[in-house]
C-alpha cells in the first residue's frame, strides 16, 4: 500500500541541496535570469525554486519534466520547502527564449567558480588546466521538436545521418580531476560542429581562470575545432591550443616534408618493450614540423605540426608499410611523444557525454527549442553538483559516474521522525555506502563558510 507519509525516498538529496544552497544556486538565477514578457504572466514568477526543483529531480535521475513530481512524494515535501508541479516546471521552460537561455548559461559559469571555491573541485588546477571542446546529436522523434534536422553523427565507426538537436559543450578538467561542464549550448541538428565554438571556448578559459587555474590552459578539439576563430580565441586570452587540423593541400605538403628518420614510436596500449634497447615497438609513430596556418589571413599563426602515424589496418600484407597520418596543431613546449599522448586525451569529454545521456539528457523533452536550451543547462549545473557531492563523499567516489552517484549516493530511503520536534532522518541498517554518505552530509549540514579576513 502507498500510504507512508513519513518516507524520504531521496535522502540523499537533503546534502547535495544544501550543497547548492552555500553555493548560491538560487541566488545565481534569481539575479541573472529575468523574463520580462511572459506570455503567461504566471509562468515567469518564481525562476529560481522551479529551475532548482528541477536540477534537483535531474540528480536524481529525471530524463522527463514528468519525473521530478517523485520530489513531491512521502515525506519529501517536509524535507524539502518550495518543491513545484512538473507541470508548473514546464511552463517556466516554455516562456524560456534564447536570451532566457543565455542567463542560464551565465548562471552555470559563476555557480561552477562558486562550487570551486567550495570544494576542492580541480586539484592541480595551478600545474596544468585542460579545456575540451566537442559536440555530440541527441536523436529527437517526430515533427513537433524546433530545430531538429538531419545531422551527421558515428555510429560503430561509421557516419550516418540522423535527425536530433546538437549541443556543443567545453568542459575543464585537471590531471587528476574529473572534467567538469564550463559551458552549453543547443542548437540545431545540421549545424556545423564548429558553429559558435570560438566564442565558447573564449568563455571556458574565462571561467577556468575564475575557477583557480593558475597554470597554463590547454584547448584540445577534434578536426571541426581547428579552425581560424578556435585559434584566434586561445591566441588572445592567452591559451595553449592542440587542434586537429582539417587535410588541405598545405598538410599534405608539411606532412610529405618530414624526414623519415624523424618518426619516433609512441608507447601507447598494446606496445611492446624491446628488451635489448629498451625502444618501444608499436604501430604508431609520431614526428613533427613547423608548419604556419591561416597564412592568408591577419591571424597567421606558426606552431608545430605533430603527425601520427599508424599502419593501415586494410593493406597488412603489402609489402611495403601503408600509414594513416593523423595531424593536429599545437603551440605546447611538450616532447612530440607527450604531446601527441596528452592531444589523445581529450576523449576524456565523452565521458561526460555518457553520464548525461545515462541521465537528463537521455531525452529532450519540450518541443520549444529555447526550452530544451534551458533543459541542458540545467543538466550541466546538475552534473557538476553531482561532481562536488562526490568529491566531499570520499576518495572513491571524486571519479565515479553520475549513475553511480545517484544509486550509492542520491537514491538512499530514509524514514523521517520528529521526537521533540527534531526532524530525524532514518536510514537503512548496513548501508554499503553509509561511511560516505555520512562524510558528505557533515561536510555540508552544519557547514559554516569562513570569514572574510579584515583589512
């Protein structure tokens, strides 16, 4: 029977909450976003308890608007205060248009700094900063959904066309931290994927600087980033870039020049150590060569051109060695062997791709194009919340996947008791992961932020 008034389905809701709230969640979209011509006049009122109502329900998992009525449930409502109907959530989304959406997105760059002022969310962060840039196709159904058009994506290693919305998103990230999302952006499914990507990536180094990165910031992009307004960005704000570069005749030739005693074997996965000389036998080889790009242009730029190369998979018989060379352009002072290992890391952003898909965005639930902007958005700052939770929880848990999160972390019952009138949360006997649990609730309840110091 469903007759349990006093049941917490999302106890660990209560700290990662409290979490936002030191942080200044509500205070952030309160002052920032500002919709002055509802078209329903109720629809506006409120921004800030409805937009975290539904970050919150996304920490939980929501991939709907419908899901988030779960916060209304049990005991949740006497937990949590200013809790919205879904359907009331939806309006708010729909009254959104691209400004709204741009606020938004202001509002996810200052509460990522505010969360690193907090918790210790990019250790390292004064050694080297890492900046990745990518976009990926949400497949979309139907005829209602704005903006939704054919668009080329990959699938098992090959390219098909497929119908969805496509979001560009730059994350930041350390050696030894997992990335988090600086910046979002939706927009239509044939879009280019380097569409809007100079002003993004200017935005992330500004919120890296923000966020405490003291040291050098590296731009990593595939081939759609490699681009005059990519590299103009990173130029004029200071940043070091390693961009793949689309093959023009120009590469071809730099490529062609390289001497072949300058390719030098890289010791990736599945290389061999030679035993008598120590070298590494491997399939792949690296060399480099100066090479200068846009050279028609005012923003010429000459830095070094690293080349891998790797025996074509196709022709393993022939009788001479077939290569596949795989440029990309960077103005780093790394040994070409780093350089190319520390280039191929910028895969690290589709991790962050898999834990949205595996949670918010597994759907794009409005048909308005400005209210699936604000629904990323609000999938950004819910996982980067996730990811400062994790951090205060403990060691295990600074790497783990949002799903992990939620199911060792968020998902915890609990019964609620009031004796003397103080509210008590109860929760299960022999919980696996109640060391963490509890570590995350006293880093956050009771939390008291330091002093300004005095002049």
């Amino acid at each position: 029977m469903f007759d349990e008034d006093s049941l917490v389905s999302l106890a660990g809701l209560v700290p990662v909450m409290q979490l936002a709230e030191q942080t200044g969640l509500a205070r952030l979209v309160s002052e920032k976003v500002l919709i002055a011509e509802p078209r329903i006049k109720s629809g506006s009122a409120n921004p800030a308890p409805k937009l975290t109502t539904l970050i919150a329900g996304m920490c939980a998992g929501a991939d709907s608007i419908d899901d988030i009525d779960v916060l209304r449930s049990g005991g949740m409502k006497t937990v949590f205060g200013g809790v919205y109907a879904p359907s009331t959530v939806g309006t708010l989304l729909r009254e959104f248009t691209f400004g709204h959406a741009r606020q938004l997105e202001s509002v996810l760059r200052e509460h990522l700094v505010a969360l690193c002022r907090r918790v210790d969310l990019l250790p390292g962060a004064d050694q080297r900063v890492f900046v990745d840039i990518d976009s990926l196709l949400r497949p979309v159904y139907g005829h209602a959904k704005q903006g939704a058009s054919y668009g080329h994506t990959k699938i098992a290693g090959k390219q098909i066309l497929r119908k969805g919305l496509s979001p560009l998103a730059t994350t930041i990230s350390t050696t030894g931290a997992a990335p988090v999302i600086a910046g979002m952006r939706l927009r239509a499914g044939r879009a280019n994927s380097g569409k809007g990507a100079g002003r993004m990536v200017a935005q992330a180094i500004g919120t890296a600087r923000a966020a405490g990165a003291r040291g050098p910031i590296l731009v990593r992009g595939d081939s759609a980033y490699g681009t005059r307004a990519v590299v103009a960005a990173c130029v004029r704000h200071g940043a070091q870039f390693s961009l793949v570069m689309t093959r023009n005749t120009a590469i071809e030739r730099a490529i062609a020049a390289i001497d072949d005693t300058a390719w030098t074997p890289v010791s990736y996965p599945g290389a061999v150590q030679d035993p008598d000389t120590g070298t590494w036998i491997s399939d792949a080889e690296v060399a480099e060569i100066p090479y200068t790009a846009f050279a028609s242009t005012p923003d010429r730029i000459t830095a070094r051109l690293v080349v891998r190369r790797v025996k074509d998979a196709r022709y393993r018989d022939a009788l001479f060695p077939m290569w596949r060379y795989h440029p990309f352009f960077t103005n780093t002072d790394l040994p070409v062997e780093q350089a190319d290992i520390t280039h191929r890391h910028h895969a690290i952003i589709e991790t962050v791709f898999a834990d949205l898909i595996d949670g918010p965005l597994a759907h794009l639930p409005s048909g308005r194009f400005a209210a699936n902007s604000a629904w990323i958005l609000c999938a950004a700052i819910a996982h980067n919340l996730l990811r400062a939770a994790g951090i205060l929880a403990d060691d295990q848990h600074t790497r783990a996947r949002g799903s992990t999160l939620r199911r060792r972390i968020i998902n915890v019952p609990a019964r609620l008791a009031c004796p003397q009138r103080r509210p008590i949360l109860h929760l299960p006997t022999h919980w696996p992961w109640s060391k963490a649990w509890l570590a995350l609730w006293h880093n956050t309840i009771g939390y008291s932020p330091p002093l300004p110091a005095t002049a």
